[in-house]
C-alpha cells in the first residue's frame, strides 16, 4: 500500500551522483550539451546544494540517500574510528563499507523495496549500498569498482538493462562515479584535465539519454544529477600546509580523517588539553574541542566524532607526514566550492524551473514524494525542493519528520533546536528497529535478509546514549 503523496503511475528513477562535481562546473566549458540539456528541460539549483559537514564523499552520500546529517547516520568521515566497536571505519575498504553496525538511517533503495512489493531498487557502485540495512539489500547491486574496470557507459548501460528486465524490472536505480573527484584532487579544479574529464562525462550522460531514447524510456524517467561535494584549489606553497606533527607529541594521539580537516584523538584523556593547546596556535584554522564544534555543522552529537577537531581555511591544509595534491574537499560546508551541483529532468519536474540552493538533506525527501513513498524520519524538507517539481506533486507534499520536530521546538516543547532535532530522529530511528513492521508476503525482489540476531542490527551514536582523499 503506498503512502498519500503517491505519484500518478509506475515510472523510473534514476540517481547519479558524478564525485565532486562541483556546482559551478557546468560553466567550465561551453559544450557540456548534455548537462546544460538537464539545466534547460527540468529542475535546477543555481548555486547548488548545500551539502553536510564533513564535506568528504561517504558521509555526504549516505545524507543524501537518507536525509540525515552525520551525527546521526553516524558516517562521520571517510575514515572514523569508534571508541565503542574499537574498530575503524575505512570508507574504501568495500569489506568494511558492508558492515551493518557502522549505519543508523533508512537509505531510499530500502524505503522503495519496503513499501511496495512491486518496487525494487538498484545501485551501481553507490557508496555503502552493500551493507545489509533495516534487514534489505538492493535487489540489484554491483559493489564499487574503478573506471577501468567498470566505466562509465557500462555503468549507465547496466542501469538501463534493469529498468527494462522483463521479469523483475526495477524502478529506482543509483549510479555512482568517481570522477571529476580523482582528476580534481590530481590536477585541481581548475586544470586543463579537469576540463576534459568534464567533458567525458557530459559524453557519457549523452550516451544514457541515448540508451533510454531507444527503450522509449526518457519521457518516463525522472534523472537527478548531483554530487556530493565540491573541490578546492590547493596551492604548491608550503606556507598553505599545516603540518601537525611541529605540534604534537609522538605517541599522544592518532588522526583519522587529514588533508584538509583533521580529526584527532589523544591516546590517552590526560593529553587532551595540551593537544588543544598546542594547536590552538595555529593559524589560518579554526580548532575546536567536540563540545564546541558549531551547532550548526549538525556533527558533534556522536561518539565517532573526534575530541579535537581541525578545520582550516580554504586552501590550508592540515599534514600528518600526508603528501601534496593539488585540489581537496572537506573543508567548513560554508565555503561554496564545497557545494554539489544539481539538476533534474523527467516527468516530475517542472521544465525551467529553478531555486537558488536547498540543503543536501532534501534530496530523500524529494525521491519519496517522487516515488510515491512515505519517507523515513529525516531531516530534510520539501519546503525548497517542492519548487522544482509539477504542480501534482507540488500539492501532495507535507511536511517532513525534520519540518514535525521544527515546529514542536517553536512551539516551545523541546529546546536546544539543532541537538533535539538529531536527537529525535535518532530515536525515532532506534524505536522503529524494535518494532515491528506490517510487511506484505514478500517476493524474492524485496530481498529480506534474515536477522542474524546481532547486536549490530541497533547502534547508539548520540550524547544521550552511551558512548583520503575521496
């Protein structure tokens, strides 16, 4: 049974994500035909998404499929380590990256399969879509793999190939590419390479609208393109570099996340204070202990987020004995080269309509109200994002979980308006695994996986519970 925002009819949905495709990149050569075709003929954001802090590519794409901020996905970095599991999260490690205890939230592919039994979901090397999460696994999946060994043509011809299985077609399909992210770390944002790789792309997504104009499938299928962050420019001088290790002690700390924002934790509580001290000298970078990292970075509520954070200046970078690379991402999600593009086209958006921003958080909202879904408890709204789609679904668009807990902290029942929020939607997501849900007599698309009675199958992360490059 589908939800009250049901959409009209069946159709598909296509999510790509191109890494570090940053919002102004459309700009950069004249000739990008094919993305310029999806600025023109649907929904856009001018500036951008305003993406999640940390500004890396895990987190981000785990918020965007979930509409949850880090603190409560509990992806927190690339690389993050948890003091509960004593275990670190290595976010290219695809073994790790498949483990279900390192997730809290509801990503879309397990929200389409869930509600309707007709739905299933499929995901092209999309980032942590391996793991086994609320008990379902896409019904399609191919785990990440390089673009020598799976490019990017192949990625959208295997995405077109499900949506017309005749025996078990799929209806939402995620696509994942790593680039421009790599050549823009290599070469930087604004190199001749990073200009080819554009065009590329643009080559590629020419080639998809290829593909689906010959299964008469480009009418009925809504394409979003996005991101997950930007880049910056990182220039070769080494008065831009931080190096940590000319203030801090061997032995009295490790780092998870470096280059640019470094996370770091003191081997042993008693050399807290001096490692703060000794880095809250530094300059271009802003040092923060976890309790007074900015509400609004929606981070610190987390046992994984690191005691002492470091979070420089655009084009600084932090160095624990890491290398040069001429372009980064990470840094605050107030810097707008840190911000994702995006656009969509399809027959649930509104052709040439446009809104200057909305927040990253939005994007699972928006595919459940396209989808015809109930979302999840998230913090996303469809206050923006409604704007870029026809007026159906304009008028059948209510209010979100994160828009419920904003009017309860007006209204004076919570206080504290950004750490209730997460924390609420953390308990919503924590109630709902204990239970139990009306779940129709499921067919093989649905892809249950059986309970293995692990206590991973619940994670703590927040305050009131208790405690790279890409």
């Amino acid at each position: 049974m589908t939800s009250s925002c049901e959409a009209d009819a069946v159709h598909n949905v296509l999510l790509i994500s191109f890494d570090g495709f940053r919002w102004d990149y459309y700009k950069k050569a004249n000739n990008l035909t094919n993305i310029h075709r999806m600025i023109a003929d649907g929904g856009w954001a001018v500036n951008g998404t305003k993406n999640v802090f940390i500004t890396k590519t895990l987190p981000n794409h785990f918020t965007m499929v979930t509409g949850l901020y880090e603190e409560t996905h509990g992806i927190v970095g690339n690389v993050m380590y948890d003091p509960v599991f004593n275990a670190t999260y290595y976010g290219m490690n695809t073994t790790i990256q498949s483990e279900s205890r390192w997730y809290t939230g509801e990503p879309i592919w397990v929200t389409n399969q869930r509600q309707r039994t007709d739905y299933r979901s499929g995901c092209v090397c999309w980032p942590s879509s391996g793991a086994v999460l609320e008990g379902f696994r896409p019904y399609q999946h191919i785990p990440w793999k390089t673009a020598e060994d799976f490019p990017y043509k192949e990625r959208f011809k295997t995405a077109v190939k499900w949506f017309t299985d005749h025996e078990n077609p799929t209806n939402l399909v995620l696509v994942y590419i790593d680039n421009p992210d790599i050549i823009g770390h290599t070469f930087g944002p604004d190199s001749d390479e990073l200009i080819h790789e554009l065009l590329v792309l643009d080559e590629a997504l020419g080639y998809l609208f290829d593909l689906l104009i010959d299964e008469d499938l480009l009418k009925k299928t809504d394409i979003i393109l996005t991101s997950d962050h930007g880049m910056a420019s990182i220039p070769k001088d080494d008065s831009y570099k931080i190096d940590l290790t000319k203030y801090l002690t061997p032995g009295t700390y490790f780092v998870t996340d470096t280059s640019p924002t470094a996370g770091i934790f003191p081997t042993s509580p008693e050399f807290e204070d001096a490692i703060f001290h000794n880095l809250s000298s530094i300059q271009h970078a802003k040092v923060y202990r976890k309790a007074n990292i900015p509400t609004e970075f929606h981070f610190k509520n987390n046992r994984r987020t690191p005691p002492i954070v470091v979070i420089p200046e655009e084009h600084y970078w932090c160095s624990d004995n890491n290398t040069y690379i001429a372009g980064n991402h990470g840094y605050s999600n107030d810097v707008a080269d840190m911000h994702p593009f995006f656009a969509a086209m399809g027959p649930s958006f509104k052709k040439g309509s446009k809104v200057m921003t909305f927040n990253s958080v939005d994007v699972y909202p928006m595919l459940c109200a396209i989808l015809g879904l109930k979302p999840a408890p998230n913090n996303g709204s469809m206050d923006v994002v409604a704007e870029l789609l026809v007026d159906r679904l304009k008028e059948n668009t209510g209010s979100t979980f994160g828009t419920y807990i904003f009017i309860l902290i007006v209204g004076g029942l919570v206080s504290g308006v950004f750490a209730v929020a997460a924390c609420q939607v953390q308990r919503q997501l924590r109630r709902r695994r204990y239970q139990s849900h009306p779940i129709h007599k499921l067919p093989k698309s649905m892809m249950i996986v059986p309970s293995s009675g692990k206590e991973d199958a619940v994670i703590g992360l927040l305050s009131d519970m208790s405690d790279e490059e890409f």
